[in-house]
C-alpha cells in the first residue's frame, strides 16, 4: 500500500544549478517552464544515487514516465544567480513520488515547491503497473 | 471575491500544434515538460483574443506571472502528430486561472489535462495585487 | 557528384512562426539558439512535403543527423511578430544541404540566415553513407 | 585591428555538463540545438572569468548579441555522459570570438567544434560598435 512517510524524507538529494542566460525570460527571471528541466536535473541525480536512475531503470525493464507534476512559483531567480534544489524521496512503493525544493543559495529563501508522479510501465508490454519493481524497494531499503 | 464559474467557460481558444522532432525525448513521446511551451502559446492565443495580451497587459502597468502549474500526463503525443490545445478562462476577478486540456486531432483522446494561476503584479511599485486590473474584466466582460 | 544548383531552388518551402514568450531573453529578442528549433520546424515539413520526412527516412533504413549548421543573426524578431522561415533544397545526391532565411513578415526584412547540412546513416549498420539513398533522389527529382 | 592569434589562446575556459534526459532526442543523442545552450553556459562562465560577464557589459554600457554561430558535430553524446565544453577567446578587440570543442571526458574523443562571434552594441543608442569597449581589452590584458 502507497504510504505518504510521516517521517522527514530520508533519501534525498541537492544539486545546485547556474541560471544561465537562455533560462531567463524578458521579465528578467527564469521562465516558468525552465524548471520542469530543473526538476529533472535533481530527479536524474537522485534516482541515480539510489541506484535506479533512467538506464537502470531500462535495463530491469521498465520506463517511469512523469504522469502528474505541479509547481507553486513562490519568489523568482535572475541570472547570475545559483539556485539549489532539493529532491526528497516520497513515495516509491505504488509509484514515484518526489517532492522538490528550489531556492536562493544566499539567501535561502525559497523560490519554487514541486512534485512529480511516476507510474512504472513495463516495456515489453506498455502495461502501466501499479507496483514498482522489486529491485526498487530494495535499493531504497539499502538507503534507509 | 473569486468565483469559479459554474457554467462552461465560454472564453476559450484553440490552438493546433504539430509536434516537433526536438520537443520529443528517447521514448519516442513528448517530453513533458515541454507541454508547459503547449499550453504557453495556447494561453497566449487566447489572452490576446481576450484583448489583454502580454504587451497590453504591460502597456496597463501590470504583469502576470505565473505562480501554480499543475499538469496531469494522460496519454503521450509522437513526432508527426498534431494536438490541439483548448484554453478556457476560468478566473479573471483575483487572478487568472486557465484550465487547458491537450487532445489527439484525430482520436479526440485526452493527452493531457493541465492549469495555471496568474498573479497580477504591478510593474511600478512590484507589488503583488489581489484583484485584476478594471481593464481585464471589462474585456472578458464585451467578450461574454 | 554532390552539385551546388547554379538555378534558384526549386525545392522550397515556407512555414509562418509566432515568436511566443518563451523564445525571448531578457534583450526582449528571440534568444539565438531558439533559431535552431525555428530552422528544424521548416526543414521538418520541407522535408514531409518532398516525402522524405523523418519518419519515412526511417522506414527507408536511415537517419540523417545534422552535421554541420551555421547561422548569421541579421536583425532581431520580438515578441508579438510572426517570422516567416523559407527553407531551400540545396544539395540531396551526396548529402542534405539546405538553406534558410529567417525575415519579418511585415516588413520583408531579413532577420537570420542560415544552412544545416545532414548525412545519411543507415541504421542497420550505423555506417554513414557517401550517398544519398536512391529514393530520395527519386522523391525530389519528381518535384523539379 | 582585429588580429586572429597565432599563438594558442591563453584565455579560456572548461565547464563539465551531463547530459540531461530533456537534451536527448529519439535517435537516443544529444539534439543538435541543445548544443548551443551547452556552448552559451561555457561562454557565459568564460566571459565571467576574464571580468566581463553579461551583467558587467550591461553596467558598461554594452549588450554582445552573437552575430555568427558554427557548429560541426563530429560525434554523438548520449544521456549519462559527462561532456566537457571548452571555451576559448580568439578575438576581442573589435569582436568577441570565441571558439568551442566539446568532447567526452572519457574517450577525449571531440563530439562537436563550434565558434561564435559577437558585437558589441551600445545600450543607450541601440548603435552597432566596431570596437569592443575599452574595460574588455584592459581585463583581456590583465589575464594574458
């Protein structure tokens, strides 16, 4: 059963990103839709460290498309600026579910609060499953 | 005091997209990521037909940046195909809310459902304000 | 023998883009490096309209990676204007080389120019190829 | 008078980027035009070493828009590696040019050479300079 952890998140993530000139819209702060890539930066890191990252995940079989994302944009970021953001492990028993942080490196005030949803599809047949795979829960129990 | 329109908003627009080799990643499907773009130019397309277009919503002394993107990944769209993006205007007395739903052409299959929240935020002072500006509702107002 | 038309191309086409906020930088011109997605739009269907698009090339048993592109930013486009892209077929026996021309729909004027060339890679082999594949010779000398 | 050095650049500059998941497209490799963005951030964090970033052009006075952009993509890079791009300045005295060769941290294998050129244009008049400013050549000298 999908447990929400009442706990603080235990496998989690930061990685710190350079607002680069091309992220940076005519208001002078990163365009909104930039850190869905953002995101994804800290998501490929963390799956990483767990040791199921986007390969990993291929080789046992399966894809995790993202089937629900939802962003609250709190405060913007400039160019010049290094944002941090953190990823938290919040589910990963019926599917993957992180939470994410973004914010000001200097002043750490928070910028952005995100979450995904991942739902694990077999390749071989395209069937969407309702349980990760085994070799999942186990990688994050060894983190544990 | 923000409403929620009861009836089926009857500010909408609809925009065809053809989806591009860059816009799709190694699963052969959109990014989703880059459905913020999709819905982007929908909402564009329709703020402008509404009269309150980004470079008229500058020339009022306001602008809207998005603060809430929510997205909900249903099916998955490929290269060679086109979607249509319908945007329907939801809110406009606090705050604009934009409902979205991406659509196969041809199946009429719900791709993805999406929102997004827009604060208006005076350009002078950078004050966030609580309600929109007279010129906005005035204009979906002729539009109704 | 790969041949440089001496005779204006024949082989052409023209796509109309809406330059949308998300393509512009905070200079408030369309960031250089979203031409290289504006230029993939318009060999994109050029290349549909021959019958040789992406996905028939695979069909056919080969990819044509871009292998060399070059772009000269003449004048800026900014947000609210519609560019016009023309794409030319310049070579197709030894290779894919076309040409672009980015320019302001209002004002005829030309904003960006640029040229890709592509070589074919057959996919079984993953050998790049010297030669264009037969078919697209075919494809193209129909059109002239 | 612009001079291209024959001595080997002494200014120049190595940032390591993974490739992104969102950067591969369905051929499995890194799309073409994400290869700007990768030479924009090596450019970027260059022209901040030398003293002359885009916020200290802006205090002087100055925007370097890219005016030429070359690309020759000799190999592919694929998610999960690390590429390094480095980036070295050619000319500055009329122009910036900067020169770029990505290549794979581990096979040192090139996967892409590209150059840039960029003028300098005044902010107050809009007016194109055929001289870079004064603080650029001084900050060049400094590090040279």
């Amino acid at each position: 059963m999908a447990r929400r952890r009442k706990t603080p998140a235990r496998v989690s993530h930061e990685v710190d990103i350079a607002v680069q000139f091309y992220d940076v819209d005519p208001m002078n702060i990163v365009w909104h839709g930039n850190y869905v890539r953002y995101l994804e930066q800290a998501r490929s890191e963390l799956l990483q460290r767990i040791g199921f990252g986007y390969l990993e995940m291929n080789e046992a079989g399966y894809a995790f498309p993202v089937v629900d994302l939802q962003l609250k944009f709190v405060r913007s970021a400039a160019f010049g600026q290094t944002v941090r953001v953190k990823a938290s492990l919040i589910e990963w028993e019926n599917r993957i579910r992180i939470d994410y942080l973004v914010y000001n490196i200097e002043t750490n005030e928070t910028l952005t609060k995100g979450q995904t949803t991942q739902l694990a599809v077999e390749l071989k047949s395209g069937d969407t499953q309702f349980d990760c795979p085994a070799i999942l829960l186990e990688r994050v129990a060894a983190m544990l």
